[in-house]
C-alpha cells in the first residue's frame, strides 16, 4: 500500500498544484506568483495532516521532490496557461480541483490510519487533508473558497474518505484507494454537472453551503 499510497500523493500534488497556477493565471501574476500558489496548494493540507499526526520534519523538507513537483506544474502553467480562455480555465480548475480534493481525502486519511489514529479521526484528517491547501490558494488569492460555495464541496470529501475506510475492511488497500477516490470525485463532478448542495437553515436560497 506504501507504494501506491507514495503515487496518489505526488499525483495529488501536482494536480492541486495545476489548481493554484490556475488561480494564479486568473488573477495575472508573475512567475513567483504561480509558484507560490501551486506550493502552498500543493502541499497546504498535507503539511496540516502531518503536523497533526506528529509525523515531523515534514516530508517534503526532507525530501524536496513534492516541491519540484510544484515549481515545475506552476512554471509550465505560467507559460501555457495563455493558450486556453479564461471559460476554459474556469473549467479546468473546478475539474482538477475535483481530482485533487478526492486524491487527498484517500490519502489523507491512509496517511493518518498508517499513524495508528482512530478511523473517526482519520477520516476528519482526509477531508483537512483535501480542503485545506485549496483554502490557502483562495485566501491568498483573494478568492471565495469553494469549501464556502453554494455546490457540495467539504461533503465530497468526506464521502471519499468515508468509502475509503470501510473499503479497507473488505478489500485490498489499493482497491479501497481506488474506491475512496471514484467516491469523492463521483460526488464532487455531481455537484459541478448538476450543482448539488446541501439544504441549509430555514431553507436560505443562494448561501448553500457544502
């Protein structure tokens, strides 16, 4: 599981790393620009997941590689992203974020079952795990986060996670992973494609939250 574990992060990375160029492009930044939010996308909710579960130094200080992983997706983002319009940015970035909140949810909580914390617990570190780099990208971007957005977000990654960790009860590790993900990423392009939320006090119209 270790192996395959190790792939779905540096897969998570990247894409959450596309995400933040994404955003970077939106907002017209410099190179630095791109590669500060790919980083702090990147690898914001695993450095959270880590610290929390003591699992210190932090992996990418001892091993740079998921910080190459997102200098270099920001860098090649800041030269092509110009090629798509701003529609199709748009798109991308809801779809790639959908992949990398499901990725991080799955591992996230590998990451935390593998630490010996309780499935409960775990679970709630998954879904921080698949949040909190995105949270970091649209605070310092001054963007609303999608955790605030009216379609199913927070949701999306608690059912990943959630599918992930009973899977392991009956399946082989690398099965429940695969199913975690289909999980989380399933209901996330629901809520993108058919703009799924959750009922909200008093039935409040717009602010539906997810």
């Amino acid at each position: 599981m270790i192996g395959a574990l190790a792939a779905f992060e540096l897969v998570g990375i990247a894409v959450f790393a596309l995400t933040g160029a994404l955003v970077a492009a939106r907002k017209g930044m410099d190179p630095f620009g791109f590669a500060l939010l790919g980083t702090v996308t990147g690898i914001g909710g695993g450095t959270l997941r880590d610290i929390f579960i003591g699992a210190t130094p932090l992996s990418w200080i001892i091993d740079p590689t998921a910080l190459i992983i997102c200098v270099f997706v920001s860098t090649a983002a800041f030269f092509s992203a110009h090629r798509f319009e701003s529609e199709g940015r748009a798109r991308l970035l809801l779809w790639a974020d959908g992949v990398g909140l499901a990725l991080f949810a799955v591992t996230g909580t590998a990451k935390a079952l593998d630490a010996s914390v309780p499935v409960i617990s775990a679970i709630v570190l998954g879904v921080m795990s698949a949040t909190f780099g995105g949270i970091i990208r649209d605070v310092i971007a001054g963007e609303v986060p999608f955790v605030l957005k009216r379609d199913i977000y927070v949701t999306a990654a608690l059912f990943g996670a959630t599918v992930f960790a009973v899977a392991l009860l009956v399946v082989h590790p690398f099965g429940a992973m695969a199913l975690g993900f289909m999980a989380g990423f399933g209901v996330r392009a629901g809520a993108i494609l058919k703009g799924w939320s959750l009922p909200t006090h008093g039935g409040g119209g717009a602010d539906r939250r997810g």
